[in-house]
C-alpha cells in the first residue's frame, strides 16, 4: 500500500491546473513534445519543461528520445485509469447548475480515446453491444472474451495477444466512463479494438483534442458488425 507520502506527492502533482492540463492532453495515447504541451496548457516552454520533469520524476508520465525531440506520454495504463477516475468525481461534484455544452463537449461526449481504448457513447455502446451478443462477459473488476468473441475478433483480424510491454496487463475489463455513467471496455481487447477501429478508419482523430470522429465507413460498419446505430 502506498504511503500518506506518495499519495500526497501524485495528487499534488495532477493537482495543478497546467499540469493537469498537460496530462488530460495525453489521455488520447499520443506522446506530445515539451512545446506542444505548453501550448495546451497555456505556459512557457520553460515552465512546462519545469512541470514535465516533475511530472516524469513522479511516475506519472515517461519521455522517448527521437533525434533532438523528447516526446512525452502518459506511463501506464494505471495513470490514464487514475485520471479518468478523477474526471468522475469532479464531474460529479460540479455544482448542479444548467450547462451548455459546446461543440468541444459534445464531440467528446460522443466518441474519444481514454488513453488506448474507446470511451464516450461509441465507446459505451460498442462495450454494451458485445455483452449482449455474448462476446465478452464484464464483472466489476474484470471480463473475459467468450468463444464467439474470440471468433469475432479473429474475422475481423484483431490481434488479442497480450503485449510484450505490459505483460501484467488485463486483457479485459470495464472502465467507468465519465460521461456515460456506464463502463466502455479496456484492457488489451479495448486497446485492440480502438486500434483497428483507427487502421481500418472506421474513426479519425479529431485535431486538438481527443474527440473521434466517426466516418461514413464505420458508421456501417459499427452496425453491420457490432448491431451499434446512432453513432
């Protein structure tokens, strides 16, 4: 168990606004430069710089080297989890009050990444489609893929070998998504799921933010496949 210290120290660190906003920028997966960071975050580069080898020095985030750029991204899958969880609370501890929400909003509320995975009402109704078609059986904690979903997913040639980088790593299980209220799926089968959703651009990333889009060719076939319309 960690101690009162360690804790201390990762909530203070996802606690300042620029480097919170620094790291809801990776939840898309992507890795980011020390620039591009600070033009989300609305910071110097040298304040950013600052912030990111906090960040790093932390655990919560680790930096690849190619040529003369660094580029930084969140460190596990256990630190996208840990801000999804966070962007539960405050979404539920925001006053109740009337909202409006802008396009921004709406587009994320829709379809985008959580880290590697799907999240949003794509995410959550492709989660609810497989469950019900007996692909995949999600407990609280944990799910696995049935016979028939390993099938579906070998038709569709989505690999669902563990990766060597992250042996520890679930293959299946739910994550409580902010927006839906309702788990969309993770683990290695959501990760693999949102990569061929991507290579086969059933999806395209939405520039400046984590948003997806869902293109003409995925809206058939989300329904064709997966019995998933509307999205």
């Amino acid at each position: 168990m960690a101690s009162n210290a360690a804790f201390a120290e990762v909530a203070n660190l996802a606690g300042d606004p620029a480097r919170a906003g620094m790291l809801h920028a990776l939840m898309d997966g992507r890795a980011l430069t020390a620039t591009e960071l600070a033009r989300v975050a609305g910071i110097t580069p040298q304040t950013a710089s600052g912030h990111l080898m906090q960040l790093t020095a932390g655990g919560l985030l680790s930096v690849e080297k190619q040529g003369r750029h660094r580029y930084h991204r969140l460190a596990s899958p256990a630190v996208a989890r840990m801000l999804e969880s966070i962007m539960q609370v405050a979404a539920d501890a925001a006053p109740r009050k009337k909202t409006f929400a802008g396009p921004r909003d709406l587009a994320l509320r829709a379809a985008r990444t959580c880290y590697d995975h799907l999240a949003g009402h794509l995410g959550v109704a492709l989660a609810d489609a497989l469950v019900t078609r007996g692909d995949i059986e999600l407990g609280a904690d944990a799910g696995i893929v049935t016979k028939s979903g390993a099938a579906l997913f070998d038709r569709l040639g989505i690999e669902l070998g563990a990766n060597s980088k992250s042996k520890s790593r679930m293959m299946c299980r739910p994550c409580l998504d902010w927006s839906e209220r309702r788990p969309h799926l993770a683990g290695h089968v959501g990760a693999a799921l949102c990569k061929h959703c991507l290579s086969e651009g059933w999806i395209k990333h939405i520039d400046g933010t984590r948003a997806v889009a869902v293109t003409v060719k995925g809206q058939r076939n989300f329904r064709d496949v997966f019995g998933v319309s509307g999205v």
